[in-house]
C-alpha cells in the first residue's frame, strides 16, 4: 500500500511525496496584481511539499473579482512570476503549477470600471456581500456573456497559458471549481443558457472543452490538471443534477490524458444537500486519470485515502498557512502549529504570511 510519504507521479510531474500544497487565495500581490519576492519567500518556505499549486491567477482583467490577488495578463506579470517566484521555488527543489481564475459573477462591477461582471447567464449570487476596491458591495446582476466574449474569453486563457510557460511553471491547473466562471458554466443552477452552450450536461460542458483545447494547444497534457467541486456550495453553487454533470465532465476530462484531477471530494468548504455527495471513489469508477483528493482532510483521513487507493494524493490548504514545513511534521511526527486565525488570510501585507515559523525554529 502506497503511504502519503511515497514518491508518485502525476502524469509527467514527478513528486517526492503525495502531498500537494493546494492553492489559497493569499492576496498579497498589491493593485497591481504583480507577483513580488513575499510571494517568493511564502511559496519557498513550503518547499517539503511534493507539488505547490499556486494561488488562483486571474487571467484577464475582465476576470478579477478578489482584491490583491496576481493576474498573468500581460508580460510583466509574467517576467515578475519567473523572477520573483518560480526562479526561488526551483532553488527550493520543488515543483509549481499555476492555477488559472476567471471569477465570472463571483465579482463586482468595481473591479470593471463600472461594467459588470460576466457570466453565462444573468443570473445574481445570493451571496451577503462581496469586498470590492471601494468597499463592501452587494452582488449585482451579471451580463450574460455573448458567443463572441465566449470566444475572447477562451483565448484569454489560451495567452494566460502562454505566458505560464514563459515564466517557467512546470504545470497548469485550470480552476473550474467554487462557483467561478468555469463552474457557472458546468452547473445548471448557473447556466440557463438555450444555445451551444446550455441546456444540458454536454453543452453545459462545452466552455470548459473549448478552454482545454487552447489550453492544450500550450501546455502537454500530462502537465495539466482540472480543480472540480461536485458538492461544493461555495458562491451559492449546487444544481440538482450535479451527479450527472460531473460524471460527465469527468469522463470528457479522462479521455485528454491529464496529470491529474484535483478533486474538491471534502465538505469543509460547504455542502450543498442536493443528494448523496461525489466521492473519490465515484470519480476512479469513471476515469483513469489521477486523483488529488482535497478539502479538510487531516494527515490521518489523507493517509487512509491514499492506502485505500481511492487518490493519488491530497491537497491540503488552510494547515500550510501556519505550518510552511509540514510535509517534516507529518514524517517525524511534530504537532502541527494553531491555525492561521482568519484576519490574516488576506491582509494585504506580510503578517501571517510569510513569517510562520518551522517547528525546528519554534
């Protein structure tokens, strides 16, 4: 039986162990959206793990809905990953795989200049309130986008991808997960489109095809990954045929010869109640491909996950927050550091980011 400790390898990205450090939104990367050398520094101090997956990166301007976080739209943005933090990570001995993001109505017209937001169909997130440039906001009606944005859209992630090579990644995840642009599409909830692009599991999977091709037009397959959430109701998402959708997308998904697919299987981050929740399992009767399994999962739950063979391995977040060395705690056995309390997460500046201390400097 593999232990979460054992060498594996996702497609063509070898891993000295089966934990993935999954991506969180850290928000550090200014107005500016450029990555810098805190970043660098946060990234390289969690060199233990077998495979870092960035924060997610929007890929366009139209795309932002998150104060603070990186883009990977234009050059620089580009030029700055390679320097400030893919060049120290790999002086850290390990690997790093950009996510990319397009918040869809997971946003707010302040980040537009006024335009709205964008999304498949005009349909609100019944969400409390969203934190814009200029404050705390009630979400609005999103433009449902036409075919031609469609299409701007999908090239805007063919460039993203482009750009991710040029700095120097040595993967991609595409983030079609929690309520983001890619799963607005996915889930029926979100898409009430009558055209091409809507109106049943296959055409409701017809963005995230036209995004892997341009994607893979880049980037070699076994290089690749898709983050999915079948059970997640993170901005307001659940639809009640959620089983059959994923299914579906996961078959489409099996037969690209990915990496992997990351896997959101856990409820931490919400349940939406629409049935028996999505397993790992569900997902290995379906496809080939590798599993990384995510959400909540403890070094115990991970381990069983891995021994059982039900993932090939498991992302964990919110406990590298505080523990940058956590893959050395889970091999000798160190207790593990209090969780980052939740005014740290994204704010804005250095503390509680990239100042957690090793066990062995604690």
């Amino acid at each position: 039986m593999p232990s979460i400790l054992d060498p594996v390898s996702l497609g063509d990205l070898s891993m000295p162990n089966r934990v993935v450090m999954a991506p969180m939104t850290r928000s550090r990367a200014g107005e500016e959206r450029m990555p810098n050398a805190l970043m660098g520094a946060y990234y390289s101090q969690r060199a233990s793990a077998g495979l870092i997956v960035s924060e997610a990166t929007v890929i366009s301007r139209q795309g932002i809905g998150w104060r603070q976080s990186p883009g990977i739209y234009d050059d620089e943005q580009a030029e700055a990953w390679r320097e400030q933090v893919v060049a120290p990570v790999h002086a850290a001995g390990v690997r790093i795989a950009l996510q990319l993001w397009h918040c869809g109505r997971a946003s707010h017209s302040d980040f537009h200049g006024g335009e709205p937001a964008v999304a498949p169909s005009a349909v609100r997130l019944n969400g409390d309130h969203i934190w814009t440039p200029d404050g705390k906001k009630g979400y609005e009606i999103p433009k449902a986008m036409s075919v031609e944005e469609i299409a701007a859209t999908v090239a805007d992630y063919r460039a993203a991808a482009e750009r991710a090579r040029a700095a120097g990644f040595d993967g991609l995840e595409v983030h079609g997960a929690n309520g983001y642009l890619i799963d607005q599409f996915l889930q029926s909830k979100t898409n009430h489109r009558e055209d091409d692009y809507g109106g049943s599991v296959e055409k409701r999977y017809r963005f995230l095809a036209e995004v892997m091709d341009a994607v893979l037009e880049v980037w070699p397959a076994n290089r690749v990954g898709v983050r999915l959430a079948p059970n997640g109701s993170f901005n307001d998402m659940g639809s009640p045929d959620f089983r059959e959708q994923f299914s579906h997308t996961a078959i489409e998904l099996g037969a690209l010869g990915l990496a992997y697919l990351h896997v959101m299987d856990g409820l931490a981050f919400g349940f939406h109640k629409l049935g028996q929740p999505m397993t790992l399992g569900d997902f290995r009767a379906l496809v080939k491909t590798p599993l990384v399994g995510n959400c909540g999962y403890t070094l115990e739950t991970a381990a069983a996950a891995v021994e059982k063979g039900q993932a090939d391995a498991i992302a964990i977040g919110r406990p590298y927050i505080s523990n940058p060395d956590l893959v050395d705690r889970f091999a000798n056995g160190w207790p593990l550091a209090e969780d980052a309390p939740m005014d740290v997460w994204y704010s804005f500046d250095e503390r509680g980011y990239a100042d957690w201390p090793t066990y062995r400097e604690g």
